[in-house]
C-alpha cells in the first residue's frame, strides 16, 4: 500500500455516521469506537474492563476532558452499534 493512500484507524472510524442523539453528545464516536478497539484488541472483554483500561490510559485523549466516557455512554453506543 503506497504511503499516501494509509489512514489511521480513528481516520476510518471518523467516516462512521453517529447513531447518537445531538443531545448530550460530549465525547466524538470515533474516540469510543478507537478505545473500545484498543482496549478489545488488548484482551479486554467487558464494557467495565475497556473504561478501567481506558483510566489507565496515559496521555489521555485531549477529546476526553477529565476522564474517559461512563459506562453508560459505552453501552449506548455498543448497543446502537450492535443494532446495525
């Protein structure tokens, strides 16, 4: 693959349409869907187990202010993606 046509994976994930209300967005989905694929890809099966990676992560993502998205914005967007 030639040098140029490379993206990074949060590239690919930002092309993802948001399933999400505009309400009460605080966290981009392709800042989730990237820590929720790292975390996968490291071992980590459950919601609680990627968010618990996810603290642990350092630098943090700018995107997350003070901490990493709850469990229940995991959840929200695992579940709406699961419907597709």
């Amino acid at each position: 693959m030639e040098a140029e046509k490379r993206k990074a994976l949060s590239m690919y994930l930002r092309d993802i349409r948001d399933p999400r209300r505009r309400q009460g967005r605080i966290y981009p989905l392709a800042s989730i869907l990237t820590m929720l694929t790292l975390a996968a890809v490291n071992g980590e099966s459950t919601l609680r187990g990627i968010r618990r990676a996810a603290l642990g992560t350092n630098p943090r993502p700018t995107q997350w202010a003070e901490s990493p998205p709850q469990y229940g914005t995991l959840w929200n967007v695992y579940d709406k993606w699961k419907k597709r």
